[in-house]
C-alpha cells in the first residue's frame, strides 16, 4: 500500500537552482518526488522579501493562494499584482 497522507515534517524543502535567492525555498506536498502524483502539484513557497525567482514556464496551469506578503509576477507576458 502506497503512503498518501503526509504531515508537514515528513516533506523536505527544496532549494531552486541558480537564479532564485538564498531563502527561497519550495516545498513539493504533492509531486512525482514526494509522493507519485502524476497530473498534480501542489507545494508552498517561501519567498524572501524583495527577491524573486528566476523567469522559467511551466507546461501546465499553475494557480496561488498568498498567505501574506505583495508582489507580482508576469503571465503571458502580462503582469499581474498580488
């Protein structure tokens, strides 16, 4: 039986590669890696104030739910305040 409940320690962080900042960090609840998901992703990101990421696409939608914290990001070249 595959696992498929998972508490918040038991998923590790993940720091992005060159481009992001050094706090950034991206927790994967739901990904190939954490647990199998194949269609779905589902993490919490921590982003340092004033910094960023770096501009990347992803192939499928992607949508956020901001606890706290302004900021933007572009969207088909269109950008988009929260």
């Amino acid at each position: 039986m595959r696992k498929v409940i998972y508490r918040k320690e038991e998923i590790r962080g993940e720091y992005p590669k060159e481009g992001y900042a050094k706090d950034y960090t991206v927790t994967n609840v739901i990904s190939p890696n954490s647990c199998g998901a194949k269609y779905v992703r589902m993490g919490l990101v921590r982003i340092p104030p004033r910094s960023g990421g770096a501009i990347h696409r992803h192939t499928g939608e992607q949508a956020w739910y901001i606890l706290r914290g302004e900021g933007y990001q572009y969207v088909d070249g269109e950008k988009h305040f929260f």
